[in-house]
C-alpha cells in the first residue's frame, strides 16, 4: 500500500430539500441518467447537456480515470490512514466513513469551477478551481451523514471545449460484507 499526503477538505454540505434538484451541477434526473448508464459501463458514465457519451474508463488497482476527448477526471479513495484503497471486482470502490475520495481532473477550462457530490441522498462535497493549466486536485472525506449503500460519486464541470460535462462513478459506502481490504 501506499501512503500519501495530500491537502483534505474537511467542510461538507448537507443538501437541503430545495437543494436536492441540482446539487454539483447535476440535477436527480441526469443522475438518474448517469446511474443507468454507468451499469453498462465498468460503473462509470457521463452525461453532456444531459445525454449520455461514450466515456473511456480505465482502471488500475487502486484507480479510476474517465477520460473524454483531452480530459479526464481520475479517482482515488485512501483509509483513515493514508492508505489507497483497492477497487473491487466489479471496479468499484467500497469506503467507509473516514475514508477520503481525491479527484484529479484534467482538460478542464482554465478558471472554471468542477463541483462534487455523492448521491442518492445528496450530499455536496465541494467545489474545485482550476488552475491555469486546466487541471484541479483536492481530496474529501467520507462523512458520517452518507448512508452505507450504492451511491454515485458526480464531478460536474465545462471542459476546455465542452460545457455542462458530469461524469459519474458507482461507489460503495461502508458495507461491511463487501470490505476486503488487506491489512
């Protein structure tokens, strides 16, 4: 395993009912969309102006990177420890609270903001500035206020030449029969 340090976000959003229609820039219905669509899909999916696009996923043990034209946004998850955390067989991580969720995006317009969230019952992570160079980083926790169960990860954003981009990606939150880490 390895072990990194990376700057943490510690603040989290609880979406409120009027926020629960379009939260990360992604209303519940292109979720929806995206959740459908991420089945078929090594669990990973994304929308542009609300319809699905043929999204590039490529895994490695213990990441995620979608990739559309020159962009892509890369996921990793690390233990309360600083440890990455492993993808399942089914590509998918499994995360207990605690744990954080770092998204690396690239090809992403200069200045713009790319907004998180997990969703079924929303819950906002933060958002994002991108740098000059069209890339952002940052890493957030798993909150206590995510219920375990299926849920999907959103980044949503414009693109250097797309607006109105929202990729997503299946995630596991603490079920315990699922967990099989390696100490």
């Amino acid at each position: 395993t390895t072990s990194t340090t990376v700057p943490v976000t510690t603040t989290t959003q609880l979406a409120k009912e009027t926020d629960r229609e379009l939260i990360a820039g992604a209303s519940a219905n292109q979720v929806s969309r995206l959740v459908q669509k991420a089945e078929s899909n090594k669990g990973s999916a994304l929308l542009i102006d609300g319809k699905p696009v043929p999204v590039d996923v490529r895994t490695t043990p213990s990441s995620i990177t979608l990739t559309y034209r020159n962009a892509s946004v890369e996921v990793k998850c690390f233990d309360k420890d600083g440890s990455e955390i492993a993808l399942s067989d089914d590509n998918r991580f499994t995360l207990r609270h605690g744990d954080a969720i770092k998204v690396v995006a690239t090809g992403f317009s200069p200045g713009s903001s790319i907004n998180v969230a997990v969703f079924s019952d929303p819950v906002a992570f933060g958002e994002v500035t991108v740098g000059q160079q069209g890339t952002a980083s940052q890493q957030w926790p798993i909150p206590n206020s995510i219920d375990a169960g299926n849920h999907t990860l959103v980044a949503s954003g414009d693109l250097a030449d797309v607006e109105d981009t929202v990729f997503g990606l299946r995630i596991v939150v603490d079920e315990q029969s699922l967990v099989s880490r390696i100490a």
